[in-house]
C-alpha cells in the first residue's frame, strides 16, 4: 500500500477520501473534532504541493436522495476552515455528483479545496456502485484515502472508487496510515506484559476480537454489560443484568481457552447495581456474587476498580476497547471515568478503541495522556480481530 509520500501530486487534482463523521450535539455544535483534526496533514501536504483537493466523507445515515440540512457537512466546512487557516474560503458542493459539484470541481484553483455534500445522499455510497464511484472519479487525478474509521465498510467512495486507479495514482493518507502502522506495530510486538481491557454492552459484538487477543496478550480485564454472561457462565445470578444466554458456553471455551495459554483473565468482583436501566432510581454497590433478584449491574464497583488498577500496574502495553458501565449516565460512568485515568497513569503504550472508549477519555480529560486514541470504532475492531479492511485491500489492488 502506497503512503501519500510514495506518489507523485504535484499539480495534480486530488480527491481525499476523509472520515468527517464527528459527534454533535443538540444544538447542532461539533463536540469531538479529532477527526477533522486528523485530515489535516493529508490535505496540507498536497496544497504545499501545488494541488487542487477534493474532500469526500459521508455524515450519519441520511435518506439517499434527500437532503436534509442536520445531514449536511455544513458545520465541518466550518470547522475545517479554522483548522486550516486558509485565506481562500472552502467551497462546499451543494450535491455530491451533480452539476454544482461538477462545475465547482471544473473551476477549482490550485491551492484551493472543495468539500463534495455527505457522500451518503447518493444512493450509490453504501452500495459500493461502480457507476457512482466512476462519477466521483472523473473529477480528480489522484485517488486518497484518509478515512480510517470508515474502512471497514466496502462502500464506492472507500472500494469501487479507488480500485479505477492505477497503484502509482492512489495512496493511503497520513491518518490511514498512522492507524494501521500503529495496530499492526503494537499487535505484531507488543511490549510485555500486554493487557486487553474489553468492557461495552455485548459479548457477541467483542467474541472474535477477544479470542483474537488471547493468542497475544498476558491480562485480559472484562468489564461493561458484556461481564455478566461471564459470570452467569461462572455460575453467578447476575439479575436482571444484560446477558447473552446463546453465548454462555462460548465465554466458558473463552475462559478455559485463557486458563489454557496462562492468560489472566480478570472479571468485576463488585458491581453498581439498580432496580431498572435508569439514574432517577436507587443504586448500592454489591459483590459480584450478591447480585439482588431483579436488579441489574450498570457500572463496576469500587473494589474491580482498585483490583483493575493493581492489575494494569506493571502494564507495558495496554489496549482499551468499550467502557464499563453504562457511562452516558454520570451515576454509573464512575468506572469507565476511572478506568480511563488508570490506563492513562500507565507509563506504556496506551491504545484506546475509538467510537464509545474515545468518547469516555475524552470527558475523562485523558486523551492527551494516552500514547493513540483511534478515530475508528469499528475499523479498529476488525483490527483486532485480525481482519483485512475493505479500503486497505482497495488501496493495495
Ligand atoms: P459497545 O458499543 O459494545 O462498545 O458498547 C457500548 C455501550 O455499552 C455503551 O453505550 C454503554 O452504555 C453500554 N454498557 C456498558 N455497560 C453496560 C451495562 N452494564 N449494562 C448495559 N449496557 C452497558
């Protein structure tokens, strides 16, 4: 696969593939930018180049077809021109294929950048349709992915599109890159003792990326809704906690699987409990295996906490997929808030997952203590997993 450095741009109309899918909140404001942030090496190198840049991404999951304004890249053509301290503006495209984009990309200037609309309103995207990306590809010389968090997904703009070009014409961005070398390094030769901690609502979501992680790790710490179909395969009541009957004899061969290589594997031995999924009812604290009838685990206790951090304290090297509570909650995201400030303390290399992980250092006020935090959730899963990415495979055809 071919770094952005490895190819000739000078001159040339590039099109960047970028992920500009940021959380917002209700009032319409960014509220997490590292992805916009991300880009912005790619696109600065090719307009030191002498480049005219074409910048793709697709927002949320809009209608094709509609155009809906809360769809639209409106906000992070903003943003961006902040980031990027351009004197020209940033023009977007009022559609993504159509004749204001075409026309737009025909009058684009050296130096200049056009942002096409969400790449998602066009039926073709998630389609991975050969038509569509061959109109996203008439209008540039030079195809670039930059989109990590978005590469697990064969869609045209990721796949179709950068398969029509020929290797010496496309590359991998500085972010694609970045991610991928950082999980393939920290995978391939980890820095020991390597501990995984693994925490979100389901096993089913996280089975294949732990069995992959127990051939590589010395500590596996599992916390989140996901602990409890451990400890119900255990034997445990567990309530009314969440729990995934079909999978119980899957966490068992887990268990036995780590028992088998030597890896510790580390479950809560007290948890935050609560009559129902809600922080306007009564919560207590209870050991593991005092689980009331009735009531459900939202959050790790305090004692999986200091047992958590006693286990991460000789860590090396650290990897962090999915929070241990229900954290969007402030009464149960205690666990998950100190989770990340533990892992943050580590003086090894710390990996946090993107999506939720992210989102928790980030209100922890962490991320610029840990050593990577992804832009990519799932994209950084199927990593761990040990799968090839769609985009990646594109990129190298
Ligand atoms: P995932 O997408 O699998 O990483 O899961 C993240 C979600 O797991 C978050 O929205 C959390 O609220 C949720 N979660 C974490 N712990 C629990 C729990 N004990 N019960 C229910 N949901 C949980």
């Amino acid at each position: 696969m071919n770094s952005l450095k490895d190819i000739e741009i000078t001159g040339k109309t590039v099109f960047i593939r970028c992920d500009f899918n940021v959380p917002k909140d209700e009032d319409g404001n960014i509220t997490d930018d590292r992805r916009i942030r991300g880009a912005l090496q790619s696109i600065r190198y090719c307009l030191d180049r002498d480049c005219k840049v074409i910048l793709a991404s697709h927002y949320e999951r809009p209608e094709p077809g509609i155009y809906e304004e809360k769809f639209s890249l409106a906000a992070v053509v903003t943003r961006l021109h902040t980031l990027l301290k351009l004197a020209s503006d940033i023009n977007l495209a009022k559609d993504v294929v159509g004749l204001d984009a075409k026309a737009k990309a025909a009058a684009l200037k050296v130096g200049e950048v056009l942002v096409l609309e969400n790449l998602r309103y066009e039926a073709g995207e998630t389609k991975n349709d050969m038509a569509f990306a061959k109109e996203l590809a008439s209008m540039v010389d030079i195809y670039v992915n930059d989109a990590f968090g978005a590469c697990h997904r064969a869609h045209a703009s990721i796949d179709a599109m950068a398969r029509l070009f020929a290797p010496e014409h496309k590359a991998a961005g500085f972010l694609l890159s970045k991610e991928v070398n950082f999980f393939d390094k920290t995978l391939s030769n980890p820095i020991r003792p390597f501990v995984a901690v693994v925490g979100g609502s389901k096993v089913s979501g996280k089975l294949e990326a732990l069995r992959q992680l127990l051939d590589k790790v010395d500590k596996v710490i599992i916390g989140g809704g996901m602990a409890f179909t451990f400890l119900k395969a255990k034997g445990y009541e567990i309530g009314n906690s969440l729990v995934e009957d079909d999978l119980l004899d899957e966490a068992r061969t887990v268990m036995i699987k780590a028992r088998k290589k030597g890896v510790k594997f580390y479950l809560p031995v007290d948890v935050i409990v609560a009559p129902e999924f809600s922080d306007s009812v009564p919560s207590k604290y209870v050991t593991s295996q005092e689980i009331p009838e009735g009531w459900m685990g939202l959050d790790i206790g305090p004692a999986s906490t200091r047992l958590f951090r006693t286990v991460l304290s000789d860590a090396q090297t650290i990897i962090w997929n999915g929070p241990m509570g229900v954290y969007e909650m402030d009464k149960y995201a205690k666990g998950s808030l100190k989770m990340s400030h533990n892992i943050a303390d580590s003086n090894g290399t710390t990996i946090v997952g993107g999506g939720d992980t992210a989102d928790v250092a980030l209100r922890a006020g962490d991320v610029e203590e840990m050593t990577f935090v992804s832009t990519g959730g799932g994209a950084s899963l199927n990593l761990l997993e040990g799968k090839t990415l769609p985009g990646i495979e594109a990129l190298k055809a």
